[in-house]
C-alpha cells in the first residue's frame, strides 16, 4: 500500500507535531482505515514535504508526528503553465483541475464567458472556490506534488488583464478555426493557455484576448470539448517543453 500524502499548510520540521483538521481526520479514520502508529507523509504545499506516524486520531481530531527532515521533492515541471480555464457546468471543471494538477499545472485561473452556464457570486462563489482548493490539494497528494498550484478567484477576461501577475511570456489560446498549430518557438519559461468554456469563447471574446497578446491555435482537425481541450494542449506543452518525455 502506498504511503498516505496529507496536505497540512504548517511550518514542517523533525520531531514537529502537526494537528490534523477534522476531515483529514475523517480520511484517515473512515476511508483508509489506518491504526495509529501508520505511516503518512505530509506536505505544505509549498514545495516542502516530511515523513512522519499517526500519533492520535480521535473522531474529530487527531496528530501526526513527524520523523524525519523536511525535503523540497523536485517534481514541478521546469515550464510554468498558468490555465485559463472557462467555467463549465457540473464535474467537467472539477475534472479538468484534478487532472490539470497531475499534469504539473503552476496555476489555475477559473475564467467567466459569455458562454459559462454557471453562476457564481457571493457566497456561492466562495463555496466553489472552496471546493475547487479541495482538488487541487487532493489531486496533488495523489500525484506526488509537493507544491498546490496557485488557484485565483474566478475572473473575466477583462479582470485578468489587469492582476499583476498575469504577464506569462507566452499566450496561447484553443481556436479550432484557428491555421496554425503550436508555434515553432524557442522553449518559453512560461505559457498563458486560454480554454473556453462548452461553446467556445465568442468572437468579442477572442478579438479581447488577441489583444492582450493570445495567439490562436488548433489541436489537430477535431473539436475538443471544453474538458478535453485544456488538458490535451498541456500535455503538448509538457511534451515539447516541459516534463512529460
């Protein structure tokens, strides 16, 4: 049996102990099963993860103790993705970041359309928004990430363009109608992947995004669906410039 990941956000050091919250203590306790004494491995999510034993596990709470030194694992990919996800409805955006994290994602930014069928304001955006860090962490505790990739707040396009820390080198955004496929570039340092949601970005939606510097392209000659879309180019991207050799 593989060695259980937690995701703790907590200053990880040897002979630390390290409180659990109630529903890693539910994990533990009610779908692995695991005695105390078991062995996790934990991680903060920012690139440090430590081995350590189940030390107390009550039925709300419980306490991990950690036995070995802290390391920082390197499996992030050397190219930084940053996704620009359209919202779509139902599991299709909670697949597309599950497997967006396994894929070496550094960023996910979820983007309202014109054409996202979702509605998302006050406090039913911040129960997304809760839900979808929910993923990310246990995507990357399956996966073997150390680190969470970054998740914004749900934006339009226009709000994006003016986050300062939107300025990826290059910018790529899916067009099936688009002539060209990925650019012959030299490898970039970073990437800015534009999806659409279920019907595509309309035209107001690319003419803005062309200016803000994404260049349209095509993935082959057949229509992806908004979850399939995504995740098909990074793997292109992982390939060409990134980790997946």
């Amino acid at each position: 049996m593989r060695v259980p990941r937690l995701w703790i956000p907590a200053r990880l050091a040897c002979g630390a102990a390290v409180t659990l919250p109630a529903e890693t203590v539910h994990y533990l306790r009610s779908v692995l099963r695991l005695p105390v004494g078991a062995e996790v491995v934990v991680f903060d999510g920012e690139g440090i993860e430590c081995r350590g034993i189940i030390e107390r596990l009550g039925r709300q709470d419980g306490e991990v103790r950690l036995t070995d030194a802290p390391c920082e694992p390197q499996r992030e990919s050397p190219l930084a993705i940053t996704l620009l996800q359209g919202i779509s409805r139902g599991e299709r955006m909670d697949w597309v970041m599950q497997k967006a994290v396994e894929l070496g994602v550094m960023r996910i930014v979820p983007v309202v359309c014109a054409r996202t069928g979702v509605q998302l304001s006050g406090e039913r955006a911040a129960k997304r928004q809760a839900h979808w860090q929910g993923i990310l962490a246990h995507a990357a505790a399956q996966c073997g990430r150390a680190r969470l990739p970054a998740l914004s707040g749900a934006v339009t396009l226009s709000e994006y363009a003016t986050l300062p820390d939107s300025q990826p080198g290059l910018r790529l955004m899916l067009d099936p109608e688009a002539d060209a496929g990925l650019p012959a570039l030299q490898p970039p340092a970073s990437v800015a992947l534009l999806i659409g949601p279920e019907g595509g970005l309309d035209r107001h939606e690319q003419r803005f995004a062309r200016e803000l510097g994404f260049i349209g392209i095509r993935l082959g000659p057949r229509i992806l669906r908004t979850e399939t879309a995504g995740l098909a180019a990074i793997s292109v991207l992982q390939s060409r410039w990134g980790d997946l050799r």
